[in-house]
C-alpha cells in the first residue's frame, strides 16, 4: 500500500490559484524531493499535506485513509511529522524540554496525575525524557540540552527541529527547507540524517533549495512552478527535462510550460 | 550537594517566608494582610497556568472567585451543606462553568478569550447584584464560620482568628504552589507551554490544543473559585465586588507584575499589589489610576514581570 | 404593535451608539491587527469632556468640539506611549496594554471628574416625537444620524482619498505598504485619531439619552465588540449592521424578557456568534501564514 497519496491537490487564495492539481506518491523509506522556484507553491502545498490549509480541491490519503484537511495534530497520531520553513521552535523551553515535546503522544495522560506528581506522571516524564536525550545525542546537540532553545545557531535550531520531529517515530516527515540558512558544514550533517532517517524506514517529503543536496539524496523528484506540477521522476530524468531548466531560468517557454 | 530544583527551592521559599514572617509582625492585625496576600497569591497562581504557562488570558476570574464566595454563603444555609464541603461545591461549579464557557471560545485567538471571559465575570457579577432574595443584593450575604479553628482548639491548638487564616491560607497557598509546580514539569505542563510558544508546531507534534487549553482554563478557575471561598470563610461575610472587574484586572496585574511566567513571582506581584494600598492609604483614590499605569509599564518595559528581572539583574547575567 | 415599535426605537438608539464604537474597533484593527479595549473610554471622555465643559459655561457645541478634539489627541498619546512602543509583542500583552488604558482613564477620569453620574441637555429639546404609536426623542434621530453620517463619511474617506486608500493599503499588508513609501506609523496615528474622536462623538450624541459617568466605558466596549464580532471582525458595514442588532437584541431583551438581564444579552451574542459563526455576518475566514 503506498503511504503516502496527494492527489490532485489545489487551493486558491484570493482568487489566485497558488496550487492547483497537484498529484504524486511517498513510498515507505523513499525521500521524495518537492523543487521549484521561488513562489511556486511548495510550503502551500506542504501547509495542504499536513492540515494546516484546508485544500480547495483533491484527496490526501495516509496509509489508504482520507486525510484531507485534517487537524495537524491528528495527523501527527497517523504518523505525519513536519518541520517548518521559519522554524516554529518553543523558544522560552529549554532544548531537552523542546525534544521532550515530540514525545508528547506518548507521554501524555491523564491530568490530575499531572498536578498531582503521581508516580505514573513521573515515569511518563522520565521515559520521555530518556527518548529526548538519546535523540538530541543523534542530532549532536545533547551538551545544549538543558540550554534554553532561544538561544541556539539557526543551524542547531533547525536540528533541533528535525530532532523534534523525529521524537514521534513518524511514517513520513515532512522537512520544510531544513538546510536554509546553514553552512556547508551544518548542511552536510543534515544530509547524512536525512538519509539515515529514510534508510530506518520513515518516507521523507523534502522541500529544498540547495539542488545538489537534493540531486543526491533523493529517490523521486516532484517540480513545481506557478502551482503546478511540470514534472517528476528520478534526479537525472528530471534534470534533463526542458520544461523544468525553463522554469529555473524563467524564459518565455518556462512561463509557456506552466499552461 | 545535590543540587536543589527549581520547584523545591519555591516552596521551601514560600514556606521560609509563611512561618518566619509573623516573628516581625509589629501587631496581630498583619496576620490579616498576610492572609489576604496568601489569597490573592493562590488566585494569581491559577492565572499563572493559564497566562504564564498557556498564554491564555481572562479577564472575567473574579467571575470564579464570585461563585467561590457565594457557595460558602449559600450553600450552608440552603443545602445544609458544610462549609468546607461549599468549597468543593462551589469549585466543582466554577469547573463546570469554566468548561462550558471556554469550550466555544479556547478555539479562537486571543482577543476572543478576552472579551468572552470579560463579559462572563460581569454577567457573574450581574446575577450577584441582581438577584437579591437569594444574594443579598449589592450589600452582601453572611457567611457561615468554617469550625476549623474550634476544633484545633478542641486538639490543644489555640489560635487567634488572624493567625488561623494566616496560616491556613498559608497552607492553601503551598498546596496551590506544589500543583502548579507538578503541572509545570508534567507532560501536560510541557504541552501548555509548547502551545504557548508556537501552537502550529504544538500541533504538529500531536497536541490537542483546544482541549489543553481548556484544562487549563478550568483549573484556573477552580484555583479562582477557591480563593474566593477562602475570603469569604475568613471575613464570614461577601458582597458582588468579589466578581467585579476590577478584581479580575487585579489578579491579572498582579500576575504579570511579579511574573506570570514563575509561581513564585507571580505570588510576589500579588504581595506588593496587596501590601501597596495597605502602606499608602492615601493611594485609595489613585488605585485604578496606578493599576492601569503598572499594567501598560510592565508590558512595555518589564514584559517578564518584575521578579524574574530582578533575579536576572542579581545573577548580574545581563541577558 | 406600538409596542414593539417602541422597543425597536430605543433598540435602535442605542444600537447607533454600538455601531460607533464597532467602527472605532474596526478601524483600528485593520490599521494594527491590535483590538483597543480602551475604545469605550473613549465614549466616556466624551461624554464627561463635554459635561464638564458645559457645566464650566461654554457653550454647548464648542463643549462637544473640544471634548472631540481632545479625546482625539488622548487616543494619539496612547498609540504613541503605549501601543508603539510594544510592536511585534504577543496578543495577551496588547491586550493588557489596552485594558491597563482602559482602567487608567477609567481612575483617571474619576479623579480630573467625579464619580457621579452626568448628562446634558438633548440638542434638539425633550419633546418626543410621534411615530405610529411610539415615541421617540428628537436625540435619537441625532445619535441614528451621527452613526449612519460617520458610516458614510470613513467610506468616502477609505474608497475615495488617497490617505484612506494608504490606511487601506497598511491594513492589508504592513510590510508592501511600507514599500511603496506610506508611513505606516502615521496611518497608525490616524487610525486612533479617526477612532477616538468617532468614540467620543458617540459620547457626545448619547450622553443626553444614556447619562455618562467614569465606569460607563466597559459596557460600550463590550458590546461594541460584541456588534463588530458579530459583523465580522474587521468590516466596516459588519461593524454598522452587528452595533444596530446588539442595540435591538438588547432592547427586545429589556422589553420581553427582563430588563435585568439585558446587559447579558450582548454577552449572550458573543457566545452564540463564537459557536456558530466565529467568522461574523460579512466576515470572511482567514488563513494563518507559516
């Protein structure tokens, strides 16, 4: 069964269709890139996927269920995690309390346990506080633990995002340009964990920018331009394709090719 | 040494300062002003965990703190009920009035939670005023004694009338204070304050925000609720002004001053708003003037409350 | 009949003042995203300005003209020392800012003023017109005209001038309004001039009808906002149409009901609006950008 299914996906603001008919597949253990220029309608159709926008048109279906405009947090029960373009970290917690939130599906439970400290509170609050400090020891930020998250690197912010995000053990995860903003360094290291991620089983929807780390860690590529798809298929295939050197390039035939 | 937590070293704080400050009390009519601050600080403590750690506001908890009162008036005479059995009764209302009231509204942003609430506590304060056979009217309603003292007395504890209340809203306070400080550490606590950061990513993570929110938008008003009940036992007398709206903008203020972000600075806003027209009588006139000042001055200049900006000007960290 | 005809009167008098003071929210909500809670204080000052002056002997519109005027430049001040200075802050902090406002010209209009309650003479005299078996007072159709006037008056103003089209412009998006070159913090000062003053006139119209005194502020806010929530928070027309249903809800609520409780009949709206159509009567639904 394919995991995850967008199919003909499209909304419109304001009477401008910023996405429209948008369709493609996420395998298990696939990294499927989403590229095109600038304004294309990449994180509108990310905010689509994961519920934050109500689509205007077209089906999204996890793992055989409809899951059209659903609440992002019952996605996240589904097994769909995201990061964000301009990072949406807790900034007033500290970056082990940051990491400790992803787990939140798991460590919840009932309230009055909570104010009232009772032992199973307590253990919920100690597993999950393990799984959080074995994660962040994944993504090197575990001497930053008890640091408050405001007062990371941007690159280290955008770890901690992933990191956090990783904490539900989703089926697909959604990465909103995770290596923007970072140098070459912090950007091959976010590499090598997203590859790492996908080979442990978990899909990977990629937005991003920097087309040689998406030339060589994707599986499948989706391009985008003016809301719709211009083509997709493998790296090489899709870097051949004229329609998509158009777009980047922003010639007449581009503009043509987004009919 | 191990190293103390944060939430041991507050209430070893609150506790210090409950029972060595009676030591310079220069008359018995401090036990008074002691407890009030206690009250107040056991309000402002359930607006902490829905301003501090939800970043939620209302402005209508007076609202709670009426309905608090009023059960420990009414509900002796006319259900037979015990006083302190009022207190739970009227805690339980509060909750399920807090329930449905911000069922609706928790959904929506800011603003919304603020005048729904605003006009919860005036409708509260209306029914009070209004319905005079029942309440008294705007003149208020006797309370009944909670026998608590006698019965301490009966055990060989004899205490004064002012420093039974000190001492027992004391004890009221650390509990409210040991709550809020589970709560803070909880995986609910950690949810409240995730949604406070950022709720799209709260979300993203599986949190139910609107129901979080309500958790804590209930539990605050049973922190309200009680509060009011305990200035209700303790003057055995209440009047509608304990729903008004300016008592719902004093807790407010009074938590941001100290810090709605920290209990204990949240308790120390509640003290200095207390102690202050206390100290300058003369302030009577100019108290509305002087709240709505701090108000604006400390969410402009000192958006963390003062306390939090006095520990950080100590550590002498600069940040 | 008559009855009713009566209610719909008083309904509708009031319901004018609710759309004043729904307007002035809406203004600047659109200018700021900022809702003033201190809009209804606004109505006050105008109302206790004018007494006052009044009361000192000037004469009746020059009293008015100032207490505009002056409430105008209060508005100014409380854009400028409080609202400016916390750009960019959460929405739980403006709103204190606004309500630390509102209380502090609630003290300090009990202190410049007094705590009783004012009013004075109706512009066209006291002697009640009749209307199919009703009556209603020549102030009415002064505080009905005033509202649909102000109406007509900011809709020239945003579709028509060149400065309402730049507040337009700022309301829509902040940053491109900045880009081509309107000074957005003017538009800001604007708006709370535009605001107060249409407060304040509100407060000068009614005052005659519904007395004026330091703490009357809160209730005209509260239902203002109940009448622009239920319009549809951020439209002008919404604002216009919900202020009149507040006003007519509550005076069908006085007149059937019980005229206790009609005060909770704006609080009852916010609730039922939040329910069911958290989005208003012309509202339209927003979307949140990530």
């Amino acid at each position: 069964m394919t995991l995850l299914s967008v199919e003909g996906l499209g909304i419109t603001f304001g009477g401008l269709k910023a996405v429209n008919d948008v369709s493609f597949k996420v395998e298990p253990g696939e990294i499927v890139s989403v590229i095109g220029p600038n304004g294309a309608g990449k994180t509108t159709l990310f905010n689509m996927i994961s519920g934050i926008y109500q689509p205007g048109a077209g089906r999204v279906v996890l793992k055989g269920e409809d899951v059209t405009g659903m609440r992002p947090d019952l996605l996240a029960r589904r097994g769909m995690s995201r990061t964000f373009q301009n990072l949406q970290i807790f900034q007033a917690m500290t970056v082990l309390e940051n990491a400790i939130s992803g787990f939140h599906l798991r460590e919840k439970g009932p309230v009055l346990a909570d104010l009232l400290n009772l032992p199973a509170s307590r253990r919920r609050s100690r597993e999950a506080r393990e799984g959080a400090l074995a994660l962040l020891a994944r993504v090197g930020l575990d001497r930053a633990a008890d640091r408050e998250a405001g007062n990371l690197s941007y690159g280290s912010l955008k770890r901690l995002e992933i990191a956090r995000a990783l904490a539900m053990n989703p089926a697909v995860l959604l990465l909103d340009e995770p290596a923007a903003g970072c140098n070459a360094v912090e950007t091959e290291e976010i590499d090598h964990l997203i590859a790492e991620v996908a080979a442990s089983g978990t899909a990977i929807l990629l937005v991003e920018h920097d087309m040689k780390m998406v030339m060589r860690i994707s599986n499948h590529i989706v391009v985008l331009d003016h809301g719709e798809k211009i083509a997709e298929g493998a790296p090489a295939e899709v870097s051949r394709n004229p329609a998509v050197i158009a777009a980047y390039l922003g010639t007449e035939e581009g503009a043509d090719a987004d009919g | 040494m191990p190293k103390l937590s944060a939430k041991s070293a507050t209430l070893l704080v609150l506790a210090a300062l409950i029972a060595v400050t009676p030591f310079f009390f220069p008359s018995g009519y401090y036990y008074r002003v002691g407890a009030l601050i206690f009250v107040n600080g056991l309000a402002v403590t359930g607006i902490v965990i829905l301003t501090g750690y939800a970043g939620q506001i209302s402005l209508g908890h007076a609202g709670f703190a009426g309905i608090g009162g009023y059960a420990c008036a009414l509900a002796p005479t006319h259900l037979g009920l015990h006083p302190s059995l009022a207190v739970v009764l009227g805690a339980a209302i509060s909750a399920v009035l807090a329930w449905l009231v911000g069922r609706p509204i928790l959904r929506l942003k800011g603003y919304y939670l603020a005048v729904a609430t605003l006009g919860f506590g005036i409708l509260v304060a209306m029914v009070l005023n209004n319905e005079r056979a029942l309440t008294g009217g705007p003149d208020g309603i006797a309370v009944p004694d909670l026998g608590l003292r006698g019965l301490l007395k009966d055990w060989g504890l004899e205490l004064t009338n002012g420093q039974f209340w000190y001492f027992f809203c004391g004890l009221v306070l650390l509990a409210g204070a040991w709550i809020a400080l589970n709560l803070h550490q909880s995986p609910t606590g950690r949810a409240l304050r995730a949604l406070h950061g950022s709720e799209i990513a709260a979300r993203t993570v599986g949190v139910d925000v609107a129901r979080l929110k309500l958790q804590a938008f209930v539990i605050s008003a049973v922190y309200a609720s009680v509060a009011g009940s305990l200035v209700a036992l303790q003057n055995k007398f209440i009047t509608p002004d304990v729903a008004g709206f300016m008592h719902s903008i004093e807790m407010v203020t009074m938590a941001v001053l100290g810090g709605a972000g920290s209990v204990l600075g949240a308790i120390f806003g509640a003290g200095v708003l207390t102690l202050l027209p206390q100290a300058l009588t003369v302030l009577a006139e100019y108290e509305q003037l002087v709240l709505g000042l701090v108000m604006m001055l400390v969410m402009i200049f000192l958006r963390d409350g003062l306390l939090p900006s006095i520990l950080r000007k100590l550590r002498g960290t600069g940040e | 009949m008559s009855e009713f005809l009566q209610f719909l009167f008083s309904g509708v008098t009031v319901g004018a003042v609710y759309a004043l003071v729904a307007l002035g929210f809406t203004i600047i909500y659109n200018a700021s995203d900022v809702v003033n809670f201190a809009q209804g204080e606004f109505v006050m000052l105008g109302g206790m300005i004018t007494w006052f002056a009044h009361a000192a002997g000037l004469p009746l519109p020059l009293a008015a003209l100032i207490a505009i005027v002056a409430t105008a430049a209060l508005g100014v001040a409380i854009n400028k020392l409080a609202i400016e200075p916390a750009r960019g802050a959460p929405v739980v902090s403006l709103i204190i800012i606004t309500i630390g406002a509102s209380v502090f010209l609630q003290g300090a209009a009990q202190l410049v003023f007094d705590k009783q309650i004012h009013s004075f003479p109706a512009f066209s005299g006291d002697r009640p017109l009749r209307i199919g078996g009703a009556t209603i007072q020549p102030q009415s159709l002064w505080v009905i005209g005033g509202a649909l006037v102000v109406f007509a008056g900011l809709w020239l103003f945003f579709t028509r001038t060149l400065l309402g089209r730049a507040v337009l412009a700022t309301s829509n998006n902040r940053l491109a309004a900045q880009l081509v070159g309107i000074n957005t913090n003017f538009v800001m000062t604007l708006s709370f001039a535009l605001s107060a003053g249409i407060g304040a006139l509100a407060g000068v119209l009614a005052t005659p009808i519904t007395l004026t005194a330091y703490n009357v502020g809160i209730g005209f806010a509260l239902k203002g906002f109940a009448g622009a929530m239920l319009g549809g928070m951020g439209n002008p027309k919404g604002a216009l149409a919900g202020g009149f249903l507040i006003g007519l809800i509550e005076a069908l609520t006085a007149g059937y009901l019980s005229s206790t409780y009609k005060e909770a009949a704006a609080f009852v709206v916010i609730l039922l609006v939040l329910f069911f159509m958290p989005q208003g009567l012309f509202g339209r639904k927003s979307t949140e950008r990530v």
